[in-house]
C-alpha cells in the first residue's frame, strides 16, 4: 500500500510471508506475515502512518489473515506507541528491540490457546 500526495511518494506500509529460511528480524512462524511501515520524514505526525496501518489492517481482516508480526527498534518509541494503540503486543525480544504481534478479532495473538506466557515464541532473530 502506498500514500501519494500529488506526485509525492509519502509512506507505503506491507504485510508479506516469510519463511524460516527468509527471515526478518519480525519472523515468528511461516504462517504470520510480517508488516512493515515507513512514511517519508516531511510527511510524518501527519496521520499518514496510522492510516496506512488502518487500512493495512482492514485489509488483514478482510483477507482473514489471522496473526501479524512486525519488529521495531528499542530505540523506537513512537512507532511503538503506534502499534499498540492499534492493539499490537510484545512477543518476544529481538535483536536491538522487540517483536510485536496483532490478533484478527476473535483470533489470539499466540496461537493455540489465550493463555500461553508472554515470549512463547521462542525463537531467536536472524
Ligand atoms: C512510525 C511512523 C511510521 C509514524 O508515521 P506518522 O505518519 O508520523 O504517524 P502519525 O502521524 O499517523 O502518528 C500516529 C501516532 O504515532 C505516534 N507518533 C508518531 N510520531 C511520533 C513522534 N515523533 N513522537 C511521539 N509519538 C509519535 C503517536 O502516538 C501518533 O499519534 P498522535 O498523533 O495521536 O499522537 C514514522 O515515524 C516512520 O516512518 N518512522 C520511520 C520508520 C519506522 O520507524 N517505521 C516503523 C518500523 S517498525
């Protein structure tokens, strides 16, 4: 997804799958697809970027995707605050960050059952 303004590339946000072999630092198993989010500097505290997650994730729930992942840096407050606000939780630590996850409604975001602990998703980052 891309936002324009005139001719003007503002932001563009993404969700794709990777496997294990592929994997970003946001991996979290094969069937979750990664998200990614970035709006140009003189574009942002603009609402472009919470649109495009908007609208990312409407479109998640209309494609009855179940789970995202997404990774974001320590240093990375806003974009953090960002996601939480859009209902994304911490995971699992990473490399120089976090993991964040987000959950269709009536979906989980750890699959399986609603209770499994906080960084159940084991796995290291590449
Ligand atoms: C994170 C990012 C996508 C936000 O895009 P944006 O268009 O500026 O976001 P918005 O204007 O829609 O702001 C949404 C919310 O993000 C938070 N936020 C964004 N920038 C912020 C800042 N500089 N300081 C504090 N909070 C901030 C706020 O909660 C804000 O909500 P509010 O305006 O109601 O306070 C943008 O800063 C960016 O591209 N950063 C670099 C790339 C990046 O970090 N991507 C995410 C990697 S996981």
């Amino acid at each position: 997804m891309i936002a324009v303004e005139g001719t003007a590339v503002c932001g563009a946000a993404w969700f794709r799958l990777f496997t294990r072999e592929t994997a970003r630092a946001g991996y979290v198993d094969d069937s979750t697809p990664e998200l990614v989010l970035a709006v140009n500097e003189g574009f942002r505290r603009a609402g472009i970027g919470s649109r495009l997650l908007d609208e990312l994730l409407r479109r998640a729930d209309e494609l009855q995707v179940p789970r995202l992942s997404l990774h974001v840096d320590a240093t990375n407050a806003p974009a953090a605050e960002l996601y939480r606000s859009r209902g994304f939780e911490e995971v699992r630590a990473a490399s120089k960050g976090v993991v964040m996850a987000w959950a269709r409604p009536g979906e989980t975001i750890l699959p399986g059952t609603e209770n499994r602990p906080l960084w159940a998703w084991g796995h290291e980052a590449p």
